[in-house]
C-alpha cells in the first residue's frame, strides 16, 4: 500500500521504516517528531540482525533507504498510541502498522500486517537491541558535550585533585574505550574482550556513589550558611565543587552507557536469544540509576533554592553582591539542568533573578531583615551598620521620590 509505514518502540524509542525515506518523513512531520528524528542505517543494527544473513538482508535495505529513530518523551510515547501500537510477542517491544487513506496528513491504524518487513520476532527483538544501543550511544555523546563544558571551567588546581581522586576511573574509562575499538574494528565483542571489562559496572558505581556523597556535603553545607554575607563567600568555592562532582556524575552514566552497548553485543554472540531480556534488565538498571540521581541532585537544587531566596530576601544590604550570588546559583542550575537534558529528562527549572533594589525597599519584610542583620552585626563586630542602612535607604528615597507603604495596623 502507498504511503504505508512500520513502527517499532520499546517505549522509549520509535523506529520507522516505509518503502521510501519520504513516506517515513511525511508521517513523522505529521506527528510533530520529524525535527527529533535520526538517521538509522543499515550499519545502525544490532549483532542480532547480523548474525543472520537471511534476517540481516530482509530488513537492512529498508533500514537503509528509510529508517529514522526518535527518542520518545513521555508526550509523544502516548500520541503513539492512537496507531495501537500492541505487544508484539517480544516482551517489551511494541509494533504497528499505519498507512494513509487520501491525505498524507491522515495517518491510519492498519489491519493487516502481510508483507510486513519486521514483524517477525526474532527481527524485533534484533531492533529492539540496536534501538537501545543507538539511543545509548546518543546519551553518551551528549554527556561527553558537557563533559567538555565542565572542564573548561575547572581551573587547574581543581582538575588535578579531580584527576588524582579518579585515577581508577580513568583507567576503566581506558579499558572501555579499548573494547569499543574492538567493536568497530572486528563487529562484534569475543569473551577476552570482555573478560577485561569484568567488575567494571560495580568498580564505576563505588566512584559515582562517593561523587553523590561529595555533592550532598555540599548541600547540608550550604543550609548552614544562614547569613547572606557568608553565603556570598562560600557559593564560588561550592560552585566549582559542584561542577567538579558533576563532572565525575557525567564520566560515569557515559562510562555505564557505553559497557550496556558492548554487553548487548556479547550477549548477541554468545546467547542471541537472551539479547531481549538483557536488554530490558540493562533498561531497567538505568531507570533506577536515574531515580537515585534525580534524588541526590534534587536535595542539592532545593539548597540552591534556599540559598537563592535567603539572598533575595536581603536585597537591601547586600545590592552590590546580590547579583553575583543570584549567578552563581544560576548557572549551578544550569548545568545540572542541562545533565537532565542529556539524559532525556524533562525538568522545568525557571531561572531565578536578583530582587531590584527598588522594589526591595517597599517591602517591610526586606527591612526587618536588614536591620535584623544590621543589629545583629552592630552587637557582634561594633559595626555602625545601622546608620549605614538609614542613611542608604534615604538617599535612594530622596533621589527617586519613593515612598514607603504603610504598615497595616500601624
């Protein structure tokens, strides 16, 4: 049939495959996902498919003419539903069939899957693998994107520290990348290969553990700082700590990502057919890898938050410094922000803005806090800060003409 499509998904990828790269296209773009969409060739299949011929040659062609990939979010994963994507036989492994009836633009669920090119299980299952190895390989990509970022802004001193802690990371980093070569080189992974990789996942885990740790003493620090004096010195130092330990974070998920890409691949030559559920047990490792992140980072983001509405509560005092703060704790956010990103996960963080002097003023709230710490500075240093604060705030009353609320009851 025309303009007909076959669609794969392990839930959190899609694979569309048609005749002709264009069809694929057309009902991509009518699903929003075209933009999102990735190349994936022939070369793209799982050692499932390769070990084959008869299998690897019914679908390569079409793979190769017309395949494109797109990482689902959970908004898209359900718009894929209309087309009844159902269970395919192959656990964890969805398909359909869709077609068009006239316009290009009204995509239909079809009935039939004769002369389907991938409905076989053994196909699928194949799929499946090299879908979860193509969006592996992405992740890796990415977070080696950021990875960059990160070290450029680690002075050296830092970096050297950083180095000497990771020391056994580097190397299994290394040993991976060995392996990874081999892969490429020889197409698949044989066992000494991967008898060199023995005891690396729980070896990457012990390092990325104490890089949780590390970050979740930063974070019970900066809840101590209470004084916004205090907290202006110390979030430059914690800053830095932050995208040092970050940085380790990201070595590690990639490190992890690319052992469950050659792990597929052992499996593939020595037990094609338990290459399916290694790869749903790979899948859901990962998913509580990320549920473990999202809690070690979201305790440290909350700090941030705190941190960043105690400086603006104490705009007044503090106008000169308040900015710097407020960035500080924003590209921290940022960062940790854009490691979400990379590993596919939706997160709305606003950015957080200084409080303007201006507006401070007229808020009694911004005063009691001003002379507060005022006071509280005056009985602790002998500091005169209190005609310091009346006589900045009249200046800047007489200078603009603004004036004070009244107190309510008062």
């Amino acid at each position: 049939m025309p303009g007909e499509v076959e669609l794969i998904s392990d839930g959190e990828n899609l694979l569309v495959i048609g005749d002709d790269r264009r069809t694929v296209e057309q009902f991509l773009r009518a699903r929003g996902l075209l933009g999102k969409a990735r190349e994936f060739t022939s070369q793209s299949l799982g050692p499932v498919l390769r070990s084959s011929a008869e299998i690897f040659s019914t679908v390569s062609e079409s793979v190769a003419n017309s395949g494109l990939w797109v990482k689902l979010t959970p908004e898209s994963a359900e718009d894929m539903k209309e087309f009844g994507l159902t269970d395919s036989g192959v656990p964890g492994v969805a398909y359909a069939v869709a077609g068009t009836r006239g316009s290009i633009k009204k995509w239909l669920r079809i009935d039939t899957t004769a002369g389907a090119k991938v409905a076989n299980p053994a196909i699928l299952s194949g799929v499946a693998g090299a879908l979860s190895q193509a969006a592996r390989q992405q992740e890796a990509a990415q977070l080696r994107q950021l990875l960059e970022t990160i070290d450029q802004k680690l002075d050296q001193i830092l970096r050297g520290q950083r180095d000497e802690i990771l020391g056994d990371l580097a190397g299994i980093e290394g040993e991976i990348h060995a392996a990874l070569l081999d892969r490429e080189i020889e197409g698949t992974i044989d066992a000494h290969t991967w008898s060199n990789l023995s005891g690396v996942s729980l070896e990457i885990r012990k390092v990325r553990s104490k890089a949780f740790l590390k970050l979740g003493g930063i974070a019970d620090d900066l809840a101590q700082h209470k004084c916004i004096g205090d907290l202006n010195g110390r979030l430059p130092e914690a800053k830095r700590e932050v995208q040092q330990w970050l940085g380790v974070i990201v070595r590690c998920t990639t490190a992890l990502d690319e052992l469950a890409v050659l792990e597929l691949d052992y499996y593939a030559a020595i037990e094609p057919k338990r290459v399916n559920t290694r790869r749903l047990s790979l899948d859901a490792s990962r998913q509580d890898d990320q549920v473990k992140l999202h809690e070690g980072l979201s305790v440290l983001m909350q700090r941030m938050d705190a941190a960043a509405e105690l400086a603006n509560q104490n705009a007044i005092l503090h106008a000169k410094g308040l900015p710097a703060v407020i960035r500080s704790i924003d590209d921290t956010r940022s960062l940790i922000k854009r490691f979400y990103e990379a590993l596919s996960i939706e997160v709305d963080w606003d950015s957080v803005d200084p409080t303007q002097w201006r507006i401070a003023i007229r808020e009694w709230q911004q005063w009691k806090n001003a002379l507060a710490e005022a006071g509280s500075e005056a009985w602790d240093k002998g500091k005169p800060v209190f005609a310091a604060v009346a006589f900045s705030a009249l200046g800047a009353l007489m200078k603009d003409k603004i004036k004070l609320p009244l107190k309510h009851g008062g």
